[in-house]
C-alpha cells in the first residue's frame, strides 16, 4: 500500500510538472516516509543492484546510456545534462550511468537502435578516473571478452564520445582517445566527432557546447530523430513533509549518509563516507596582512584512516552564510529554508544527490556547489523562468552567444545566485523549480590538498598547506573567495581562540548539522597517490615546489630526516622553492632548519623569491643556473618530483629540464625531451600538480 501511495505521488508530481513545487507537495498528503536513497548505505547504492546495464535499459525503457568517468563532478554533470537534452530536445529515453557500478561484457548486446554515449575524464598523468578503472582495463586490455562470438564484436555498437582533459599534462585526454581507439578496433561506429574540452585553455565549457551541437545533428541523422520544441521537465520533485521538523531525527540537516545521521559513523572512510576528523592545531604560514596559507593538523588516530607521505587528503567544505543566504533569498526560498522536504527522482534512472528528508537550507549549504561559476547552458535552461520577458530575453541572448556570455560574466566571478541578481536587476526568481538547481548545479566537491607531512613520523597526524583563495575584483567591493580554503581558515580563526569567527565577513556553520562538528572538526577521507619516494633512501631526489607546491615534500623531507636519525643513509635531497619574499611567504623555514639538523649536507634548499630584487626569479632560473648539479645527481639515478601549478610552471620545468639533459648529455634538445618522457614512463619524474 505504501507504494501505491508513492506511485501516485510521483504520477502527480509529473503531470503538474514545476507546479509541483509551488503547490506544496503537501496537497498529496504523503505520511510515511518510503524515501530511503542511496545515502542510506555509506559506500553508495551499489549493494545488491544488477551490474547488467541492458537489463537495466530494458526495464526502464531507456534506449540511450551515458556513462560518464569522473572524479571531480563535472563529467557526471555533462552526463546529466545529456541525458536533459536528448530527452527534451529528441525524444530519446536517456539514462546515466556511472561506470563503476556495471559490467561490459554485454556491450556488444546493445543493438544498433540504441545509443551509447561515452564522457570520460581523463585524470593526472593520463590515468582513468577512480569509477573508470575497471572498465577502461576491460575496453583496452588484450583479452577483452563479450557475451557473443561475432567478429567484429561490437559491429552493432553506435556511441558518441566526449572527453575532458587539461592540454598541460602529458596525456592529453588520452581516456577518451583510447577509449575511442578501442571502441573502433572492436568494430563499434562512432557517431560525429569525438569532442575534446581542454581545462587547461579554460575552455572545458565551451567545447563541451561546441561539440555536442553538431553531434546531435548526426545523431538525429543517423538515427532518424525528430527535434522537438524542448520543454523543461523537472527531473525531481519536490515534497513537503509537513509533518517533520528540522527537529525530527530522521531529516539530514547536512550529514552525509544515515551512519553520520545516527550518530554511528564508522570506517571505511572514503569518497563517499567522511571521517569528521579533530584539527589538533592550526596556524598561519604567512607574514603579511592581505594573503594567508595555513597549515594544519588533522588528527586520524580515532579512526581507521591511514596514509602513506606523498598522499591527498579531501576536505569536505561547506558554503559560507552569506552565499547561502543569497541564493536562498534570490530563488524566493529564504522563509521556506527550514521547511522538511524529499526530493525524489521522477526518472526511475536518475539520484537525488544527497540523502533526504532533508532542509533547502541543508541542500544549500553542505550538498551543492553554489559558488561557482555558470554554465551557460543553465543560463538557456533558466531563461524560461525569467521573472519578466525583458529579462527572459536578455537571458535568452546570454545563452545563446558565447561572446556576449564572456564578456558579462567573465569578470565577474558570478555565482548562480549573484548572476541571477545582476541580470534580473533585483527582481526574485522564484519560478525555477528547485529540481532545475539539483540537476544543474554540481554536487559539492571535496577539495584535494598534497598531505605535507611524513606517515613515518605522524602516522595518525595529517597535515596540510592550503593558500586561501582570494581574488579582488574590480567593481565589487566583496572580493572572490574561494569555498574550501576560507571555510578552513575560518576553522583555524576558531581554534585559535575567535568564538566568532568571520574571515572577510564570511561565516560559516562551522559545528555542522546538530553540532556534529563542534570542538574543531572538518569531515575528511584520503585519497591514495603515486607521488612516492623511491624505496631506498640512499637514492638522490629533487624536488621542484614553488609555492604552496612544496606541501608534499615537506612530508618527504620530514620523513628522509627521520630516516637519517635511525641511522639509515639517505642520499642527496635538494628542494627548489620559490616564493615572492623571503620575509613574507618563505614556507616552512624553520622546519627545513630543523631537518638539516638530521640531514646536514645531504639536504639543500634552494630559493627563489621573485619580489626581492628587481629582477624576477623563478623556480625555474634557479634550476638552470644548477644544471651542472642535476646532470651528476640525474646520472646517478636521482628521482625528479614537481608540485604545485600545472599550467605554467611545471610545463616550464619540463622544458628547462629537458635542455638541461640535453646540455649535460650532448644531445639535442629534442632528444633531451624524449628522455624527460622516458623518466615520466618510468617514474623517474613524478609529478603532482593541479
Ligand atoms: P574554489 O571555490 O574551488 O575556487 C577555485 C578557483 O575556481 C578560483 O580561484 C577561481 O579561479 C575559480 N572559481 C571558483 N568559483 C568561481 C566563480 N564563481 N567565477 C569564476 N571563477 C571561479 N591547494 C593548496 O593550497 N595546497 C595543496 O597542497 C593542494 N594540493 C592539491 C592537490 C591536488 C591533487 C589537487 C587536485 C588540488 C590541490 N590543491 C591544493 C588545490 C585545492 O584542491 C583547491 O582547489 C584550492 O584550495 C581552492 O579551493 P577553494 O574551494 O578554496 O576554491
């Protein structure tokens, strides 16, 4: 009877379309809760669900899959939002899947009226991301075996593909190109271009629309599609829960999952379970008024965590007041921010990102990324809602023109709620439905952090080294703040004695839902790399970490000190560093002085600081005029490491190292290059950048 209940819920959500969520979902006076989601299980939904994507096609009646590889959100995003669009614009029935959560054996079983669409990230040095692994070893591994014998095997296979990479790592996109090659090599046909957005340029948005207009013109050939006048559809509805209160224990007021709800979270910590772990101490690391980076003791010593030096750490952030305020005021929601509601999916096939019953107010500021910069696709998407038709044009223009688009919000660092504002001139917005922000609007992102300190002296001790991202903006006499850092420094301003604290006017709900967070806490897990030392100590390393690219090795060199004092022999280790003033944001200076005590000659730190003198040095000159130096440690096998900015310096690294091979070699300059991609291959050259 229950589900009976529910069934005509959901009916009646879909038929009043985005009036659902005006109405008041209270009209269907639902009085049970048959809402349980995937947060209900910390490790995600996957227990006991069919690992058979045909099957799951069949009994949803979907003839269009899009898996998406992702690890920061944004190709799951543009899954989304093509599974939006075929469905809207083509009639296609559209479902996304995340690749982790089926088997591909059966790709070949996909008949040649269905589609599949492929989005793929590729991660650091060319890698799959996390959800991708198993699938791209069984795509583009030797002995990859389908359910049927024919030859070619996925002769009946029509895909489209789309790619995500950043042009300043080696392998550019190479997920996509091998996934593409491999697809290909089995006989599959690809339909248009496989498209290529590049974040390195900037420009991930932008190819990501211009690829995918001219895919959808050969899609609807090719499988002989009608376009459609699209019409929104809400992808979720929204209902009251009149008779639960932000009191209820049943309602998220921003836990993660129901172990964090009940009070009984316990291991294993990961992506999708945090550890709310003690900070033990924090401290700023610089000296001077207007930039701040903080370092950061985060205790793991109550939990099963563990961590081995050269690892990341993810901090799970949350949305400062002002932000949420703004947005819950722009979109009409400020009065209803405590209100209990569900979501639920209207497509049998789509998640509610987050864990209900739950408070807009909740949704808001733990669950979605509310600050960051608009798509202009969601702009075409909201132009329907527009508060009047002046403005639903100018949003119509803002969508539709990408220079337009650039050149009024480029600048600006608008968020969602503040471009709402500045384009409605004032007026609210409170015709979107809310669904339209959960498909939109990313999922809030953990933010990774290089763990700066060594696992052999601080096992259950993590620590960080996080710049606050700040960013003055002309015309706007709030600067950009960036989201995870100053929720961070916010914390530190607490634990270190300011019971009120307010970072450049921002405040945060730093004791989290129900205080779950009180007495200086921040939800964490970690993330295993392989920036790692080499196993033998006595082998040299060199590292190049300007900035706040030194965090890693921090942890390498306090972990070579540590060795040196047991009495092992550690080889040479010399640290590029390089910063603008020595008296300002020299990093750790102290701590290497400290180290030297243990490593004496074996450790050198080499700097350079770009405002002390009129001319500018760099990480880079410092590492030329030590050519001599690291041709003789190069051939003596030493590891060469690089942390820190990817798009200009440790291209620029590459480059001088390459010449310098060459020099010390007598080869030419190209040669020089193929040896530094060898070392990559190899590990020699290890890179942790971002
Ligand atoms: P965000 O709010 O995420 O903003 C980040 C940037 O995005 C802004 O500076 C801006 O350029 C852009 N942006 C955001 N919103 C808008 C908008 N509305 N309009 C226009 N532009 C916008 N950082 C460290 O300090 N130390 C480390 O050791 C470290 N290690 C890392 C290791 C890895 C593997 C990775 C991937 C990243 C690492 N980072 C590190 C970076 C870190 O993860 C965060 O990206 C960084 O701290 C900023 O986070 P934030 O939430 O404060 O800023």
């Amino acid at each position: 009877a229950e589900l009976d209940t529910l069934d005509i819920v959901v009916l009646g959500v879909i038929l009043l379309g985005t009036f659902a969520y005006f109405t008041k979902g209270s009209l269907w006076g639902v009085t049970k809760d048959p809402y349980a989601n995937a947060f209900a299980n910390a490790n995600g939904a996957k227990a006991g669900q069919s690992r058979n994507f045909l099957e799951k096609m069949e009994e949803s009646g979907k003839n269009c899959i899009i898996f998406y590889g992702s690890q920061t959100g944004t190709a799951e995003d543009y899954a989304s939002r093509l599974a939006k669009e075929g469905k809207s614009r083509f009639g296609l029935e559209t479902m996304t899947a995340d690749l982790e959560e089926y088997d591909y054996e059966n790709l070949d079983a996909l008949p040649s009226d269905k589609i599949a669409m492929f989005v793929l990230a590729t991660y650091g040095e060319g890698e799959p991301t996390d959800n991708a692994v198993e699938f791209y070893e069984f795509i583009t591994g030797q002995d990859a075996s389908f359910s049927k014998s024919d030859d070619p095997p996925l002769a009946n296979l029509r895909y489209v593909a789309f790619g995500l990479g950043n042009n300043t790592y080696e392998h550019y996109n190479s997920m996509v190109r091998n996934v593409d090659k491999a697809l290909q090599k089995f006989g599959a046909q690809r339909i248009g271009e496989a498209g290529e957005g590049d974040d390195g340029a900037g420009t991930m948005e932008e190819d990501f629309l211009a690829w995918k207009d001219p895919m959808w013109a050969a899609l609807a050939e090719k499988m002989g599609l009608e376009e459609r006048e699209a019409v929104y559809e809400p992808t979720f509805g929204i209902i009251d829960r009149d008779h639960l209160t932000p009191e209820s224990p049943e309602v998220y007021l921003g836990e993660p999952n129901k172990m964090h709800l009940e009070g009984t979270a316990k291991g294993p910590f990961n992506s999708h379970n945090p550890y709310i772990a003690p900070i033990a101490e924090s401290r700023e690391l610089f000296s001077v008024k207007d930039r701040n980076c903080i370092h950061m003791e985060i205790d793991i010593s109550a939990s099963n965590l563990s961590y081995q030096t050269g690892d990341h750490v993810a901090i799970w952030p949350t949305n400062s007041g002002d932000e949420v305020d703004r947005f819950l005021d722009i979109v009409g929601l400020t009065e209803k921010r405590s209100k209990v509601i569900t979501v639920k999916a209207l497509e049998p096939t789509a998640k509610v990102p987050f864990p209900v019953p739950t408070t807009f107010d909740a949704i808001v500021r733990y669950h979605l990324e509310i600050c960051a910069p608009i798509s202009r696709q969601m702009v075409s998407t909201l132009a329907a809602f527009a508060p009047n038709d002046e403005v639903k044009a100018e949003m119509i223009r803002l969508g539709g023109d990408k220079d337009y688009f650039q050149q009024k919000t480029g600048p600006h660092y608008h968020n969602i709620a503040r471009f709402l504002k500045a384009v409605g001139k004032g007026s609210k917005w409170p015709g979107i439905p809310f669904s339209a922000f959960i498909e939109s609007l990313n999922k809030l992102q953990p933010r990774y952090y290089s763990i700066s300190s060594s696992s052999l002296v601080q096992p259950k001790k993590i620590s960080i080294t996080a710049v606050i991202e700040s960013q003055d903006i002309p015309g706007r006499d709030d600067p950009f703040r960036g989201v995870a850092t100053n929720y961070l420094l916010a914390l530190k301003q607490k634990q270190n004695g300011d019971p009120n604290p307010s970072p450049f006017g921002k405040t945060y709900a730093l004791n989290g839902p129900r205080n779950k967070f009180d007495g200086i806490h921040v939800p964490v897990h970690v993330r295993h790399s392989n920036f790692k030392l080499p196993s033998d100590p006595a082998k040299p390393i060199i590292m190049v970490g300007p900035g706040t690219g030194v965090a890693p090795f921090r942890g390498f060199i306090q972990g070579r000190a540590k060795q040196a004092q047991d009495g092992a022999s550690v080889g040479p280790t010399i640290l590029f560093f390089g910063c603008r003033k020595r008296t300002e944001d020299f990093l750790y200076e102290s701590d290497w002085e400290e180290y030297k005590k243990a490593l004496g000659d074996n450790l050198e730190i080499v700097t350079a600081f770009s405002r002390d003198s009129s001319k500018k040095v760099y990480v880079q000159h410092r590492l030329r005029e030590r050519s001599k130096d690291i041709g003789e440690l190069l051939s003596k096998k030493a590891n060469f490491y690089v942390c820190g900015d990817a798009a200009h310096m440790a291209r620029e690294v590459n480059t001088v190292l390459a010449q310098i091979i060459a020099e010390s070699r007598g080869v030419s300059e190209s040669k020089g290059e193929e040896i530094v991609k060898n070392m990559r291959a190899t590990n020699q050259y290890q890179e942790d950048v971002w």
